[in-house]
C-alpha cells in the first residue's frame, strides 16, 4: 500500500509564476519504496492568472477559493490531505534535493515527534543563496523550546516555519494555520512546540526566496501596531495549550 505526504501551497498571482520552479524541486525529491507526495495548490481567490502555471501532473491537484490569506488557503486545502504527513511549500520556495526524505525519516524513526524543521538558505534574486548563524543544535526540539527563544530574541523563531513538516491528524487537531494577515505559520508552530515535540535538520531542506513582491516585504507586514496584534495572540495562543496540558503523543494513563 503507498502512503503519501501531501504538499500544501498557497498561492496568488504575484507569485504564480514560481510554481515551475517549486514543481520542479519536488520532481527532485527522491522517497523510500512504498512513499510518494501530492501537491495540493490552493490559490488564495478566483482569478485566472493562476491555474495558465499549474503543472499538469496527476499528482498535483488545483483549487481555488475566496480570498482570505495564506493561512485560510493553506488550511482550506487540508480537506484534500488524504495523506500521514504534510508538509507546507509556498510556491516561491525551492526543495533542495533530499530535504523530504529526511523530514520523513525523522519523523517514522521517531513517533515522539510531532513534527519536524529544517536548516534554510536564502535564494537571492540573482540566483545565489545566502545562510544565516544561529541554527539550534540537529536533533530533538523539546516543548517550548522554539517559544522561549522567540519571546528572548524579539520574535525570531529559531528554526523556520516554511520548512515545516508535520503530522496531519496534529495538524488537524490544532486547527490548521492562523487567521490571521501574517505570521501564521510562526503562529502554528509555536502552537506545536506546545503540545509535541519536534525536530531540527541540519542539512538545508529549503531554499526560501527573495524578491520585491514577497509579502513579507511589504509595508504592512511590519506595522507596529498590527505586528505587536499579531505577536501577542500568537504567544497567547501557545501559552494556553501549554497551560491546558495538551500533550501529543496522547498519553494512555
């Protein structure tokens, strides 16, 4: 019986156009006898400037929705996640070679683990990558670890949301991603870090684009008074699972 991991991408248009670049990181990726991965791109509305850079493949599926930010098109699509695992790709992201295999083995090694991240490398717009210092040690995460560090170093994560590979029925249980405009995915995995534990890689699992139209680079996304909105229910959030003692794996005492 094939077991799948499903790729979860939610995409405008504005970044439409990677998608090629992100399908062919996946046809890269090499996965033990018995495994294969599914894409499920969401787009975030109902244009038609998405679908004409939807790879055609059958193991890619394409929807699309009313406009409520990546986190809602990313959690809307988790309908279709008929797989054990998934694991987020934004569409102007890259795969490195490997980086899925070994999320997989991390987390079928282990089933302590809820989850798992990995080591990432900024892809320059003039195709060069650059790293940063400051990766945690390889290895098991324990619970709120990665919130700790965040509340201490300003609300930088130690390890990288976009890399995120996850247990699906944890992911279900949690909610999905955050409604909210931005930071929902540090949103959602803060909340794991509370309730299970996780895993770093050392070894790069994701190349995470740079480029002007990337929301994350837009005005908004810093304002004081939303970003302070967003941080503050963010660790609200986190603190409450942690404080309500929901654990994963579910203890049988």
């Amino acid at each position: 019986m094939t077991r799948r991991i499903i790729i979860v991408t939610a995409v405008h248009a504005p970044s439409a156009h990677f998608l090629s670049d992100a399908y062919k990181s996946l046809c890269e990726q090499e996965l033990p006898e018995g495994w294969e991965w599914h894409w499920l791109i969401q787009e975030d509305g109902q244009g038609d400037k998405v679908a004409p850079h939807v790879p055609q493949d059958e193991r890619v599926s394409f929807r699309q929705g009313r406009r409520g930010g990546p986190g809602v098109a990313r959690t809307i699509a988790l309908a279709h996640a008929d797989g054990d695992y998934v694991k987020v790709l934004d569409a102007d992201d890259q795969l490195p070679p490997g980086g899925l295999a070994r999320d997989l083995a991390a987390l079928e090694a282990d089933p302590s683990i809820g989850w798992a991240t990995s080591r990432v490398l900024d892809l320059l717009p003039d195709g060069s990558t650059a790293g940063f210092p400051g990766d945690p040690e390889p290895g098991p995460i324990e619970r709120g670890e990665v919130l700790d560090f965040w509340k201490a170093n300003n609300f930088r994560a130690s390890v990288h949301p976009a890399t995120l590979f996850v247990r699906r029925d944890l992911l279900v249980a949690l909610g999905g991603w955050m409604a909210l405009p931005a930071s929902e995915d540090t949103g959602l995995l803060l909340a794991l870090n509370s309730v299970a534990r996780g895993w770093f890689s050392a070894e790069v699992g994701l190349h995470y684009r740079k480029w002007e139209g990337q929301a994350t680079g837009q005005t908004a996304h810093v304002d004081p008074a939303e970003r302070d909105a967003r941080m503050a229910v963010v660790e609200a959030r986190a603190r409450a699972l942690d404080f309500f003692q929901w654990r994963y794996p579910v203890s049988s005492d």
